[in-house]
C-alpha cells in the first residue's frame, strides 16, 4: 500500500513538474530599439535641433493638440505642441 502511495506521489509530482516548465522569449528588436539614441520624451524642439541636427523632413502640425512630426535617419519624432511625445525607431 505504501508503494502504491508513494509511486502516486511521484506520479504527481512528475506530471506538475513537465507542466510548470516556461520559456524564455529573446525580442532583440525591443531591447535595441530601447538602447538606439534618439531624443527623450519631454525635450523641446530646440533641444532636439541642438543635440540631433536638422531632421531630413518636417511634418505640418496636425490636429489639436498640434501633432508635429520630424524624420531622421533612422527613427522619427513626435512633438506635441513643442515638446516630444514619442521617438520610434525605424526597422
């Protein structure tokens, strides 16, 4: 009987074992889009001219709040008013 409960027991634990396992997922476009320098959110304009240069295209402001939006090489800025909301990378 005692055999009997202990191979149940390790049965047990056997299957909860194989079903706790997880996987590690590696996103390397996350962590290098993260890590690229481009400008923070909260800089103004002028900031971004001074420490990136001038950007290869200017977008209108659109909308209200005005949405502004500058084009690097590389990745592309999103001002509100005149200061920046957003920089995404470009794959």
């Amino acid at each position: 009987m005692r055999s009997i409960r202990l191979m149940a027991i390790f049965f047990g634990l056997f299957i909860s074992s194989s079903l706790l396992q997880a996987e590690t997922l590696l996103i390397n476009s996350s962590q290098a889009s993260a890590s690229a320098d481009k400008p923070a959110a909260g800089m103004s304009m002028d900031k971004v001219l001074n420490r990136y240069g001038e950007p290869t295209t200017r977008a209108a402001a659109i909308g209200q709040p005005p949405i502004t939006q500058w084009a690097y090489s590389g990745y592309t800025v999103y001002f509100e008013h005149q200061h920046v909301i957003h920089a995404v990378v470009i794959r």
